[in-house]
C-alpha cells in the first residue's frame, strides 16, 4: 500500500445559479498541483507521517493557503482511502 498527504484549501465561496455569481459559503476542497500532494513513507507510523505532513504544509504556508491535509492509502490516487483527517483552526 502507498500512503500520501491530500493538502486541503478553502473554496472560492462563489458559484453560478441562474448565470449569476452567488456568495455561498467557505468549505474544504483537495488542493491541486504537485504541491496538493506529498507522498509518504509507508514503513514509518501514522504519527511520524502526521508529522511529516505539518512539517511539508510550514515549508510550503508562503506559497499555498492550505488549511488541513487528509492522510490517504491505497494502490493508486483513484483509488485510495482516507486514514487521518487533520484540519488547523
């Protein structure tokens, strides 16, 4: 099994109704890019791979507004399920 980090942003908190843009509310979306993704070693445990997700999502807090990341495990990116949800307040 492969486990990688699914970095999480806010959304826009607009959308189209009716061919106009509405305000709705904020909620947390995957984060696109090379930088949405960190892959994991999967030798280590879930707590040293919890830490090294904070430790990627500081490096990368000038470049991205990411907010929390998901800890995922699976074959593949399609196909994979999620093991520890981290949101920062």
């Amino acid at each position: 099994m492969k486990y990688y980090a699914q970095f999480q942003t806010n959304s826009s908190g607009q959308t189209f109704k009716d061919g106009k843009i509405i305000e709705v509310a904020k909620f947390p979306i995957d984060a696109l890019g090379s930088d949405g993704v960190f892959i994991l070693d999967g030798r280590n445990s879930l707590s040293i791979m919890i830490s090294d997700a904070k430790n990627r999502m500081q490096k990368l807090e000038k470049l991205h507004n990411f907010i929390g990341f998901k800890i995922m495990k699976g074959e593949r990116f399609s196909d994979s399920r999620e093991v520890c949800n981290s949101i920062k307040e």
